[in-house]
C-alpha cells in the first residue's frame, strides 16, 4: 500500500506513544513503514497495531526491552568512561598529569607552615560541577528541544554528571565547607581540596573524551 502524509503521521503518533528513546522510535517506524508498504491491505491503526505486537511484541515488550538496552549502552560507556580515566596515567597523557600533580604538591609543601587558601580552588571545583550540570540540562532540554524522544545516550549523560556531582557535593557538606560535618585539620583539608581539584580535572577530561570520541558513533 502507499500511505499518505496523513496516514504517516498518524504511524508515527502510534509508535511515539510505544517508545521511550529516539533511537527506538526511528528504528519501529521505519519498520511499520517499511511492513505497510509491504503489505496489500487497506490502512488502518488495527493493522498497526497488530504489526507492533507480531514485530516487537507490542508496547510493553517495546518498554521493556528499551529498559534493557538502555542499562547495557549505559554500562558500555561507563566501561569506556573507566578506560578514558585509566588513559589519563598513560603516555601521552601521564606527562601532563603527573606535573600537575607534583604542582598541587610542591604548592602544599610550600605553604605548609603560612598556610594555603583553599577557597578559590574549592570555588573552581564548584563551578565545574555547575558546568557539568548546565550541559546536561543545556543539551537535553534545550539543543535537542525539537527531538521527538529523548537519545538512549542521556541516560548515561545524566548517571555520569550525577556521580560527579553527587560526590563533589558530599565532599564539600562532610569536610570542605566552613560548617562541615566532619571538623578535619587545615592541612587535610588542604591536601582534600587538592586532591579533589586533581580528580576532578581527570575526571572531566575524561568526560570530554568520551563524548567527543565514543558517544556521538554509539548512541546518535
């Protein structure tokens, strides 16, 4: 059969309300598309409908097996997100670390008896793990407005900033912030923000790495 503009918004208003994930819902529409085409009957959204459940199982095997394929592309990149951290101790990049951190140690060493002002690096920390967060927002909700579904790949977006965040925020409440949980001494707290400053620029050239490398191939 060929369908009309009509008849195709119409298929694709069915398949939008069986998927979660754009990559999901190209991949069914296209399929129903591509089975109507095929087939030498008269349209209809019972026809429709009996392709998504002799297919796919319909929508609640859909759901499910999206649920599925979103935690198993989340754990892949976060084994790749692992691998991108590792690097970070490997030639070339080991060269770059390891004198950043010999830095943050021979400024502590330096100012060990004057004492460090750990405020503006602590301050830094914050503000990247802002910037984290407004990415994901920025381009969720924003840059990709116009998509229909949301990408499988923001699952991992949001699980990735949400550690980050999660961790910088318990850091600073426990033993950073002036009334912090936990009273620790001037120089471990020192030695604390350095080492967070540290992991925390591993971490987000990692991210980066891994966006611009891995998840734009895997999941657009």
């Amino acid at each position: 059969m060929e369908l009309t503009t009509e008849q195709q918004q119409e298929v694709a208003s069915l398949v939008s309300g069986t998927t979660k994930y754009k990559e999901t819902y190209d991949e069914v529409y296209d399929h129903v598309l591509n089975r109507l085409t095929a087939e030498n009957q008269v349209y209809s959204f019972t026809l429709v409908d009996e392709i998504l459940a002799e297919d796919f199982g319909g929508e609640t095997e859909i759901l499910a097996n999206e649920t599925i394929h979103a935690k198993r592309i989340t754990k892949q990149y976060f084994r790749l997100f692992k691998g991108e951290i590792i690097n970070a101790f490997k030639w070339p990049q080991l060269p770059a670390n390891l004198v950043m951190i010999m830095s943050w140690v021979f400024l502590y060493y330096t100012t060990l008896k004057t004492g460090f002002n750990t405020k503006p690096i602590n301050a830094s920390i914050g503000i990247v793990v802002i910037l984290m967060c407004l990415f994901y927002y920025l381009k969720r909700y924003y840059l990709d407005r116009k998509l229909q579904k949301p990408s499988i790949k923001y699952s991992f977006l949001q699980a990735s900033t949400s550690i980050g965040v999660s961790f910088y925020v318990f850091m600073f409440f426990w033993f950073l912030s002036p009334d912090s949980i936990v009273e620790i001494s001037r120089n471990l707290k020192t030695i604390l923000v350095l080492s967070l400053f540290c992991c925390t620029s591993i971490y987000l050239r990692a991210f980066i790495k891994l966006y611009n490398k891995k998840i734009k191939v895997l999941a657009v």
